[in-house]
C-alpha cells in the first residue's frame, strides 16, 4: 500500500515536472526567441529622414525606432538597385554568389534565404509589399505581394490564392494587410517574422490624395551640388540619364498631362529614355484612378498643368532645374509622409499589445537615392547618396535607446544579424557580419574595416556604368569597365560630397596602390572571380 502510494506520488511528481517543464519550455522559446519586425522602403534617401536629416521633412514615427534604438550613420548595400539589394538580404551573399545581378535576371529559388531558417525553426513567417524577384517568395506562411514594380493606386496583388486587386492607396493597403495578419492570422503561441515592404517612395512618386495636395505648395531647400557639371569626375558621371533636369518627363514625373504637352509642341530638353517604350507613364498610372479618386487628385494635377502651361517657356535653363527639383521633392517626400504615417500604426500596435517588449524593429530601404544631389535621382552608384542606405534597429531591453553607430555595415549583414538574434545557426557559406556585437555595444567584436561593392545593371535604363569598388571610411576606390576602363578615388574626409576624384593626383599614388591591392584580395575573399577584362569594348558591342 505505501510502496503504491509513493509510486502514485512519484507519478504525480513526475507529471507535475514535465507540465512545468513543457510551458516553460514554451515559454522560453517565446521569451528567448524575439519577433522580427523587418520594415522596407523602395528608394527612400536617409537624406528625406528627420533622424538623419532635419532639412527635408519630418518623420515621427521612423524617428521613433532610432529613439527606442541604434541609427547606423555609415548603412551601405552592396549593389544598390532593388532586386539585387532584396537578394543579398535574403541570402546573406554578394550578387555575383547569388547570381541575382541586376533587376532583369531571375531570382534563383533553389537558393536558401533566411525566412526559410526561421520558418524551419518553428517561427510564423510572412511577407506583404514589394519583393520584385518575378517568382513567389520561399519560406513565409502567407504573402501577399506586388507584381513586379506594383502600382501606387489600386495595386494588384499576387496571393497564394491566385491574384487580386485591392482599391486604395498603396501604402495604406501594405500596412493594413500586415495589421490584419498580426492580428488575425498569426499563430500568437509562436514568435514571428514578418516582412513589411513598401513600395513608397519609388517612381513615378504618386502619394496618397491629401498629401499630393498637402506638398505641392512646399518648397525644398537645393542641394548644393543641384548644378553639378561633373568636371573632376569621369565618364560615368557624365553619361549617366538620371539628370533631374534632362532626364525626368514632365508626364510620368512632373504629373503634366499629355493634352497639355501636346498643346505645348516640342519642349525641350525633349526626353526620351533608354527604356521609354512610347507609353505614357503619366497616363498608365491616371487610367487605374477611379472617379472618386479622381476627383481628390484632379484639382492638384490642374493647378501644377496650368502653371506650368503659363510658364515654362519663359523660365531660364536654371528655373527649369528648380522647377523639376521642386516638383520632384513635393511628391517624393509627399509619399514618404504616407510611409511614416502606416509605420507610426504598426508601432502603435506592437506597444498597444505589449508586442514590442520582444520584436527587434528594423527599418531601411533597398538602396539610398539622389535627392538634386549632383543634379541627380535615382541610384545605381556607389557615390555615398544611393551606396549608404537608412538602417535603424531596436530592441526593447538589448539596444541601448538612441545609440548611433558609426561603423560601415552592409545589406549583406542583415540575414546573420536575424539569425544570431534569433539564435538559429547562421550557414557558413553567408557573406556578411552579424550586427549583433555593434547593437549590443561590443565594438571590439566587429572585424571588417572595408566593405566591397558591384553594380552590373548597364546598358540599361539610366545608363550607369558597371563598376565595383572597396570602400574604406576614409576612402572609396572605384573601377568603371565594360565599355570604359576608368578609376576613381575619393577622398571621403577631404571632400565629402565626391566632387573630386583624386586618381591621379601623385600625393595619392601610395593610397592608390594599398586600395588596389586591398581591392584585389576582398575580391579574392568574397569569390568575385569574374574576369572582366572579358567585359571591355568588343563584347559590348557585339551585345
Ligand atoms: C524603373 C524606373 C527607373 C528605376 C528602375 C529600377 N523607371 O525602370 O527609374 O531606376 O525602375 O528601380 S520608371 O519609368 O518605370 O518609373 S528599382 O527600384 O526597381 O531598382
Ligand atoms: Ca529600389
């Protein structure tokens, strides 16, 4: 009888430890494994945000992250142009190790990318927004992405149940399929990875009704270098279209209907683009309104048509530019506005459901972008505007609020950085860093001084040369090829803003040989065994 007792007490025991031990085995894997709230812009300038940059426009919210975490002052990516950038963030590889080069080439599936990791280590995995691989993502329990580009209004969607098409704005529609999903769809016992990716602030800049209105009366401070006329640089610089003045069209871009152009004759400078297929981008984007969205932008489309009918034949070449710049600005930043506004939401919710006690909160964008810089938008150049890119991350607890770090890290880090945080192994064939050291305030933890940077996406739209380079923080060495065989050095410290390549300057002929050769062996390192003495004039032009 007392041998049974103590056998039932044994077994009362035993059961009682395993219970305990299963919730707090439970609870630890919630505890310890912290959710990933990974935010991504399309194209948004660290410039056009106020915890970088006060001169531009006020961002709350993106602001907020930087408050309760760490600003990175030296964010780079490794090919700065949007599907090159997305692949190196899923695979933790250069683009010439994950073959995702330029945006026309194919993503290749077969290749692991970090959402898998996490998805195989019991996390709820999702992505809503832009992804732009041209096939669907591995790895997430639910997607819902953008076709391609994506549209700002009205945007179709591609599902794991077929497509569809959502009425609104854009930016609005991402945020609230990702609150939906926080809310409704998610398993709330298993921590969480979710992919929130706008397709804001992209081209051809159409922001939400009533900030269209509410930013084009603004005006924007220039940038010094509005009017660069590229003297001291190379042929890169000046055969690149992305010249605000030149190469923005006054439909797709400026919002001037083509009615108006046409009543206006040949103005001029007359823009044809590389990739300008005869369509009207102005009216490809006006043909999805429906009336009612038509009636809140009409009377801000008229009012800029009619002056510009009044009054562009009268400008000097110098009013043209600022005319452009201005107009570039208001629609830019006015949807960038929209993008701070959703992320101010989504933070709301984490707070509102003690969510953010444990979700990293990471916001940054594909590449940097030229706001008037040099004359300039779009990206694609290792030149600092569209090389470094806005990175903040907090931690509620871990990171230290307001902390600003200093040392050049890349996209290429991203994957390693969930990984570790999240403490799933991190494959050895990945290329970056874990920033984990860096957010943790252990700097004398972090290894690399140098980072390596490629870009391949020419000819194509915007003309940008091919090139790659060793960026160090004091210098940046660049070889443009292909069809030209150019050097540049820039002075990072001396001269900041890149007007002047110091090449061939003999008091650099020393720091030229050390880059080189530091050049030669991170290629060597990274694997980037193209031989592009292959890639010189002949093959170009037998393309
Ligand atoms: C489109 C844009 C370009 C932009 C590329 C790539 N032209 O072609 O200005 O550089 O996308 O952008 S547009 O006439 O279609 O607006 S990326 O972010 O996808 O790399
Ligand atoms: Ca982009």
């Amino acid at each position: 009888m007392i041998k049974l007792f103590y056998n039932m007490n044994n077994i009362i025991i035993l059961f009682s430890l395993f219970i305990i031990f299963s919730c707090a085995k439970k609870d630890d894997i919630k505890k310890n494994r912290p959710n990933i709230l990974f935010i991504m812009s399309d194209d948004h300038a660290y410039q056009a945000i106020s915890a970088y940059n006060k001169k531009l426009i006020y961002t709350p919210n993106i602001d907020r992250i930087a408050k309760d975490g760490a600003l990175f002052e030296n964010a780079c990516v490794t090919n700065s142009i949007c599907a090159p950038s997305r692949a190196t963030i899923l695979t933790g590889k250069h683009s010439h190790i994950n073959g995702k080069i330029d945006n026309r080439s194919p993503f290749d599936t077969t290749q692991i990318t970090f959402p898998q990791l996490f998805q195989n280590a019991g996390y709820q995995t999702a992505m809503y927004g832009k992804l732009h691989f041209g096939n669907n993502p591995k790895g997430v329990d639910d997607f819902m992405i953008l076709p391609g580009q994506g549209h700002y209004v009205n945007p179709d969607f591609i599902t794991n149940n077929g497509d569809t098409t959502i009425t609104g704005y854009v930016t609005d529609i991402i945020t609230d399929l990702t609150l939906d999903w926080l809310e409704n769809k998610r398993d709330k016992d298993k921590p969480f990875l979710m992919m929130y990716l706008h397709k804001a602030p992209h081209r051809p800049w159409w922001p939400s009704p009533d900030k269209f209105k509410e930013f084009a009366n603004k005006e924007f401070p220039i940038p010094k270098t509005l009017f660069d006329d590229y003297k001291n640089r190379g042929l890169a610089a000046k055969s690149a279209e992305m010249n605000l003045l030149n190469d923005l069209r006054y439909g797709h871009d400026s919002k001037i209907r083509p009615e108006v152009l046409k009543s206006m004759g040949d103005i001029k400078p007359f823009v044809q683009p590389y990739d300008w297929g005869g369509s009207d981008g102005f009216s490809t984007s006006y043909v999805r309104f429906n009336e009612d969205q038509k009636a809140h932008y009409d009377p801000v489309i008229d009012s800029i048509n009619v002056w510009f009918k009044n009054n562009w034949s009268q400008l000097t070449e110098k009013q043209k530019m600022e005319w452009k710049y201005q107009r570039y600005m208001q629609d830019y930043l006015g949807c960038i506005s929209s993008v701070d506004e959703n992320v101010g939401r989504v933070l709301d919710y984490l707070e509102k459901n003690k969510l953010d006690e444990n979700t990293i909160v990471i916001y940054t964008s594909d590449q940097g972008f030229y706001l008037g810089e040099h004359g300039w938008f779009d990206k694609r150049f290792i030149y600092d505007e569209s090389f470094k890119t806005p990175l903040l991350i907090s931690w509620k607890n871990k990171i230290k609020p307001g902390i600003k770090i200093s040392k050049m890290v890349q996209n290429l880090d991203f994957a390693q950085t969930f990984l570790d945080a999240a403490n799933i192994s991190q494959p050895q064939d990945m290329q970056g860093e874990s920033l984990m050291p860096l957010l943790l305030g252990q700097e004398e933890n972090w290894t690399r001084d140098a980072v390596y940077y490629h870009y391949y996406e020419y000819p194509a739209v915007h003309m940008v040369k091919r090139h790659y380079g060793i960026i160090t923080e004091k210098y940046k060495l660049v070889h443009f090829y292909y069809d030209i065989d150019e050097w540049e050095l820039y002075d990072r410290h001396a001269d900041p803003m890149e007007m002047r390549n110091v090449y061939n300057e003999p008091s650099y002929n020393e720091t030229v040989t050390k880059l080189r050769l530091q050049l030669s062996e991170l290629r060597v390192q990274y694997k980037d065994s193209r031989d592009l003495d292959l890639y010189y004039i002949d093959n170009y032009f037998h393309n």
